[in-house]
C-alpha cells in the first residue's frame, strides 16, 4: 500500500489513522459528488481534495479508496442503491487497507531523510517513482488502482513534475485523490488534469462530536472546556486536538491580543512568549502557534484579495515562509525560540509596510 519508509505523519497521537476511521463528520455534499461521479461511468481519474488541515480530507479520501475497492464494478446494484461511501468494514478489502496490506492503494507521503532518522521536509521524486511504479503494475485484484496523495503541498518541484507526467497519461481504472491545504498554489498544470472538490470546515458541533468520540485525546477534559475548544477550532479536529494540550485556549488568548496589537509589541513580551513555547514538551504549542499565525495570515490573504491590498504579495510569501518553518522545524527538531522571534519580526514588518 505504500513504501516502508513512510511515516504516518497525518495520525494524531491516541487517535485512528483517516484509513482506520469509518466514520466520516460532516462533508456529505463531498461525498455525494463522489459517489455520483463513480456510479455515472463517467468519473473523472484524479481529484484534488482541498481543505483546511484538520478537517477530514484524509479521511474523505480512504473513505472513497475503500468503497471503490470493495464495490469494483460500477454499474453493481449495491453501488447503484447506495446512500452513501460507508463500507462494512468486515469486507476483506477495507481490513487489508486498514491494515496497509491492500495491493492496489498507495499512500504517497513524505518519507525519511538519508540518515533513516527523521521525517524529510518535503516529498521528493524518489517517492514519487514508486507511486509511477505502482501504476505499471496489473491491479492486483483486478479492478482499479488507487493513489492518495498527502498532501500535494509537500512536493517539491521535481516530485511535482513527476506526478504531472503520470497524471497526463492514466492508465485505465486509475483513481488519483491528491490532497492539499492550498490547491490554488499547485502547478497550473497539475490542477488543470484534475477536478477540484474543496471541502468546508466542519461546524463547532460537527467537532465536538467527533472529540467526544476520541477518549484516548480528550481524557478527563471537561464538557465545558471541549464545548469552548470546538467553538474556536475553527472546524478543524486537528486543531481541536492540539489545543487539548495544557493552556492551549490561554495561548490562543495570549496569540490573538498580540496579532491584534501588531506592529507595536515590546520585545519583552515576545521573548516571553518564544520561551514558554520552546518550554513545553513534545512541541505541541508551537505546533498550536503555527496554526494560529497560518490561519491569521490566512485571514488576512483572504480579506486582501477581496480588497485589493497592496500588502497582498507580502502576506502571501509570509504564509509560505510560515508553511516551510514549521516543515523543518518538525524534520530537523529546530529550536523553537529563534522562530518565533523571527515570525514576530516578519508579521511586524509587513504590518508597518
């Protein structure tokens, strides 16, 4: 199913992997497109599953993978007849993708640098040829091939073009479900050979169901406080789950009364707050402190495109800069307290212009 240096960097700690998860929150429109283009005869080979982090992409994608691997033909009643993707998951097929055993799924994902000893910063092309090599192959069960890319971001540029190759030209009953957090930033060329199914963030109820299923993340959090966390989630169960860690709504707190005061900030105070995060242990509030200055960032691209702001370029080479910081931060175990120092000092710079 995939290659044997890959590392499940997408699982949450205490939580089922997307392939393990059966049970999907939210996305049901997503899901009926998908549905109804597989059972038209007329579906298009690859799709790019767009969405903010945390939201379900992931598990859309082997949700579909499994009910095309179960139900092979079609035109089949069940298929025909059905209301949704759900799959028993007594069917061998989903047990062998469950247990990464399935021959005709591959998971490609960023995989481990030389040295065997950390997660690489980005997916490279010799990845990308064993996903090339798989497509060559004769489906093992005799029915479609299937690849889920997680995510399309993490290609560089030679893994990029790779992927385009096979891409324009698929072979019969290949399925290609590429995620990314930001489909408008992949190759024009590779959007151009797939359609685009973005996927809304889940509602704060939608989250808070989803964690109050999740025992081994949740632990003895109160009600209330779960009920708080998924209201400022911001629909993402990755993001949920992060915050779970000790005073993560206390920094998020903290986060946003400094965002809002940018560019006037005492050093001070920054400093303050590189130590505390560098402090804890395991990473999770930098991690937390990427995803607020990400979707801060986000905010502001969003609202500057609408408006027409001259800071545009800027905050979108920041939102680059911020995605590629927290990739070698995680491959590289980086000293948290220099970055967000630096992150500081770029947000306030282009907040003076």
């Amino acid at each position: 199913m995939s290659d044997s240096d890959s590392v499940e960097i997408d699982r949450l700690d205490d939580a089922p992997h997307p392939r393990e998860t059966m049970r999907l929150a939210g996305h049901r429109d997503a899901e009926q497109i998908l549905l109804n283009a597989y059972r038209s005869n007329r579906m298009h080979h690859a799709w790019i599953i767009g969405g903010e982090e945390g939201i379900g992409k992931a598990t859309l994608a082997y949700r579909f993978a499994r009910f095309i691997l179960a139900n092979p033909n079609p035109d089949a009643a069940p298929v025909q007849a059905a209301n949704d993707l759900s799959v028993d998951p007594g069917v061998p097929a989903v047990r062998r993708v469950t247990q990464q055993s399935h021959p005709d799924l591959f998971a490609l994902r960023r995989g481990l640098n030389a040295d065997r000893k950390n997660i690489a910063s980005e997916t490279r092309v010799d990845e990308v040829r064993k996903l090339v090599s798989f497509f060559t192959t004769t489906a093992g069960e005799g029915g479609w091939r299937i690849a889920i890319v997680d995510t399309a971001d993490d290609l560089n540029v030679n893994a990029a073009n790779a992927l385009l190759k096979v891409l324009e030209e698929p072979p019969p009953r290949s399925l290609f479900l590429i995620l990314s957090v930001a489909p408008k930033r992949l190759l024009p060329t590779i959007r151009s050979r797939c359609r685009t199914l973005l996927l809304k963030p889940l509602t704060n109820v939608e989250v808070l169901d989803v964690l109050e299923g999740l025992p081994g993340i949740t632990g003895d959090t109160s009600p209330d406080e779960l009920k708080r966390i998924s209201e400022v989630a911001e629909g993402s169960v990755r993001r949920a789950a992060s915050m779970l860690a000790e005073d993560s709504l206390a920094l998020r707190d903290v986060l946003a009364g400094m965002l809002e005061r940018l560019p006037n900030l005492e050093h001070a105070e920054i400093h303050g707050l590189a130590e505390k995060i560098a402090a804890r242990v395991g990473g999770q509030s930098f991690d937390l402190f990427l995803g607020f200055i990400q979707d801060w960032l986000h905010q502001r691209l969003t609202h500057g495109a609408q408006r027409g702001d001259a800071k545009l370029a800027a905050w979108a080479a920041l939102w680059e800069k911020t995605a590629r910081t927290a990739r070698e931060a995680e491959t590289f175990n980086l000293d948290k307290r220099p970055l967000v120092l630096s992150i500081f000092s770029d947000l306030a710079a282009v907040t003076r212009g």
